[in-house]
C-alpha cells in the first residue's frame, strides 16, 4: 500500500510527469510486456523509473503488486461502464454494442499492451484473486446483456463475445499500427453479428451505443 509521503529520485524528474507511483506502473508495464513478468526484478523497475529500489517497497510490497494494479486497470474501467449501462432502459443490443466498444478501447489504450500479459502462469497465484474476481463480475455482465439479448445458450454466446472483444489483445501484439477506433466499432459490430442480430439492428445498435458512450462519458459516475 503507498504511504502519505515521497521518497527521494536518484536522478531527473518524474518520466511520466505523474509522480512516482505511476512512473513504477508505466516501468512495471513496458517491462512485463517486453522482458516478461518472470524477468523483471524489483531492480530493474527502479532503475527504470528512476527511483531507488527501495522506493518501489515504499509504494507496493512487490512486483506482484505492480502487475496487480496493471490487471485491474484493464477490468476495472469496463466494470464502471458495465454498471452504468445495466441500469440504462436502452435495448439490450444498444447496451452491450457500447460495452463491448469501451472495454476494447480500454484494451488499447495505454503504450503497453498490458492485456497480453492475463496468459501468465503466474496468474494463478492467491495474490491475483482480485483480478480474477473483478474479470469474472466483468464476465457476468456480458452475460447478463447477452441473455437479455435473447440468446438460447448464454454460456458459449457471452464467451463468444468476450472472446472477440479480447482478441484485440493479440491483433494489438501483431500490427498495433492497425488499432483505431473503427477497430473497436467492427469488433462491437461482430459480437452483435454472432448473436444473430440482423444487419439493419447491427446498424442501429452502432448509432444509438455511439450515443450512450457519449452520455455516460459525460456524466460523472458516483
């Protein structure tokens, strides 16, 4: 957990801008995904921010710690967006076209591609259950938007669609350069094609989800 004060740099400013806290996750992330996680030692997150090592155990216990934060900001966002459209009235395709265009923005956004790093053995471990817990609830709420939908097999429709919005992790790996927004629009567009919803709705559901993203961008959550 970070303390209420600093600790001194070794050398120049904060890379990020952002303060030491964040310069260790942005290290933590280009490291993960560059080196792999295995191979990142506390050390090397220190030099690369800029810090001491012991400044790393000023702001997290570990490494662990650093990836866990990584994970969850790749889940937690979606999970706020998931929540604020589960209570919208909207249909349901309007609803979960727009969830699954914000969780692959998510997915893409950020220098790193962090999402590339949930295959990791390492995963397993008890200290990443919170991630484990927020994808799972992340999961349920697809489900509940695809059931509403009116699916038959809920189960294998929900990981159709989740499995398509995250593939945008491996397409990122392979021609980042070819990631824009129309990605996640033709990603949105497909999970709603999988489900059978007939092109004039795919159509409708693009316009009106475009919308309900604005709105709830706009409107600051509790």
């Amino acid at each position: 957990m970070a303390r209420p004060t600093g600790r001194p740099r070794v050398s120049g400013a904060s890379p990020t801008g952002l303060g030491t806290r964040k310069d260790i996750l942005a290290a933590g992330a280009r490291l993960f995904c560059s080196e792999g996680y295995g191979s990142t030692s506390t050390h090397a997150l220190a030099k690369a921010a800029g810090i001491r090592q012991a400044s790393v155990y000023h702001y997290f216990s570990g490494k662990h710690e650093v990836l866990l934060e990584l994970l969850l900001g790749t889940v937690q966002p979606s999970l706020d967006a998931a929540a604020r459209l589960l209570a919208l009235p909207d249909p349901p395709e309007h609803r979960l076209w727009a969830l699954c265009v914000s969780d692959v923005r998510l997915l893409t956004g950020g220098e790193e591609n962090v999402g590339s790093l949930y295959l990791l053995p390492e995963l397993g471990d008890e200290r990443f259950a919170a991630f484990h817990e927020r994808r799972s609830e992340l999961e349920t709420a697809y489900r509940t938007l695809v059931a509403a939908c009116g699916v038959r097999d809920v189960a294998r429709a929900s990981a159709l669609v989740l499995g398509l919005v995250e593939s945008v992790i491996l397409q990122r790996r392979r021609a980042p350069e070819s990631i824009d927004d129309e990605t996640a629009f033709g990603i949105a567009d497909a999970a709603l094609r999988v489900l059978d919803v007939d092109p004039g709705s795919v159509r409708r559901a693009r316009e009106a989800g475009a919308v309900l993203l604005s709105e709830i961008a706009a409107t600051p959550s509790r």
